[in-house]
C-alpha cells in the first residue's frame, strides 16, 4: 500500500482527503467485505474471543489468501485481521510480553502488504490500494456482546477508552498503514474518546513523521440512535464535523455505519 499512502494530514494546512482521487474516477471507493466472513468460507474456526485475529497466532496464509481474494474481486481497500486483537486474548497462545502482542499487531500489517504485492505480481496492476489498520470497539475485547450494546459506556473513562485505542492505532502506524479504520462504535463516549486521539497525533507534538487517515464507523440500533440507545447518531455526526471544523489538518477521511440494519441506513444517512 506504500502508493496509496496519503492523509500524512499536513498539520498545518487543510487535510486533502485520500479518496479524492478514486472518487473523482469512479465516484465511489470500494471496501472490502467481512474479513471474518470470508475466512470462514475459506475453512477457518474463529469461535474464540479473538476471532479473526487468532489466525495471526494459527495460519497466517489463510489471511493473505482472504486479502487476495478482495483484491481480486476489486476492492480499493483491504482491512487488516486486527479488529479484535488484545493483549489478553493471545495469552493463551503463549503472548506474555506486551512486544510480543505488538508484533502481532505488526504482522496483520505485514500480511496485508504481502497481499498486495501477490496482487501485483499477479495481474501487473498499478491500481491505487489502501490498507486500513481495523481499531474494534472495546467492547470487541470484552467478548461478552457489548460491542453491539455499548453498555460499558456508564462504566468506563473517556481517558481509559482513549488508551485502549492509542496502544494499538499506534502499532498499526507504525507499521506503515494508510489508513486507521475505528470500527464499530456504539456509544458517544468513544466516539469522543476517538477524536481526542486524533486530534492528539495530528498535534505538532506527536513525534510520528508520518499520520494516516482515520475512518470512523458506527453501529446504531434504530434510525436514530448509536447501540447505545441514549446516544444520538446527528450528536454524534455533530462532534465529528466540530472537530474537523476547529482543526482543518485533521486527517478524517470517512464517517460511517458498520453491523446496522439495513433498513435503517437510509434514514440514518439523511438525517446525518
């Protein structure tokens, strides 16, 4: 994904959107599908608390051979195997050391590069590929249903929420994403947790030289609320135009829905 790299969000100036350019082509950037889905087309057992990413730890080329396979079919973007990656979750497999779940993390990337290169050796194409680094809620780590409620919302921090994420957005920013992909957010508070972040590492004291993009991605249970029922979509929507508003440079390349019912989309798009 190295020519797909962009969003370094010039901290001083106005953030170009990275899609600019596939949009203006065709006028739509295409995602991958469920990562998870298709690994289990493919023959992988994910019923364990990791889910996808346990084939980090278990078979890795069933991931790139995922990966391929969207590229294959088209997609603009491949998504890494990181979404509910955690520390604690890898202790079973042997994880002790908190560089070890980095290098983990490291890997996800890694495969999706090598994907990409497979794809070109391939079909000779030069076509513009972005690899987003998938950040799940936290409630993807609780594995107790909570991403789809957002019930730990009366229970946790904005700051704690806030640290959960930087650990492992930095890892994947480190290891040379294009994009940052927040993934699933079902409540307020960690929607705002989110932004801190980003507005943190898009801040002249964030020695990173290189910033990607950042997605931002909601589940919401009816037509107007996050899965955190008291939480509403527009207030939402509200807090990310006000900080794109306040700090041009911030590099947000995308707003969306994620794990929504269908028939609540459109309403859900309009009223945003």
């Amino acid at each position: 994904g190295e020519e797909g790299r962009g969003g370094e969000g010039e901290r001083g100036g106005v953030y170009k959107n990275v899609f600019e350019g596939i949009v203006g082509e065709k006028g739509f950037v295409l995602l991958d599908g469920g990562l998870a889905t298709h690994l289990e087309e493919l023959g992988a057992d994910l019923n364990h608390e990791l889910w996808s990413a346990k084939l980090l730890v278990e078979d890795e080329k069933l991931i790139r051979q995922a990966h391929f396979d969207y590229l294959m079919s088209g997609s603009d973007v491949i998504t890494t195997a990181s979404y509910q990656a955690h520390f604690e979750g890898f202790s079973q497999f042997g994880v002790t050391e908190r560089s070890q779940y980095y290098n983990l993390l490291q890997k996800s990337v890694k495969i999706a590069k090598d994907a990409v290169n497979q794809y070109r050796e391939t079909t000779s194409s030069k076509r513009k590929i972005f690899i987003a680094g998938s950040c799940g809620c936290y409630g993807a780590k609780l594995h107790d249903g909570s991403e789809y409620t957002g019930s730990y919302a009366t229970t946790i921090t904005k700051q704690q929420l806030k640290e959960y994420h930087k650990e492992k957005a930095l890892e994947l920013i480190k290891s040379g994403v294009d994009i940052i992909a927040f993934e699933t957010i079902p409540c307020r508070v960690e929607l705002l947790s989110i932004l801190e972040l980003i507005i943190d590492l898009n801040s002249n004291s964030n020695p990173l030289n290189i910033l990607p993009s950042f997605w931002i991605s909601m589940a919401c249970k009816d037509s107007a609320h996050l899965s955190f029922a008291q939480d509403s979509f527009t207030d939402c929507i509200q807090d990310i135009l006000t900080s794109i508003h306040q700090h041009p440079s911030l590099p947000i390349c995308a707003i969306g829905l994620n794990c929504t019912q269908p028939q609540y989309i459109e309403s859900l798009i309009s009223s945003s």
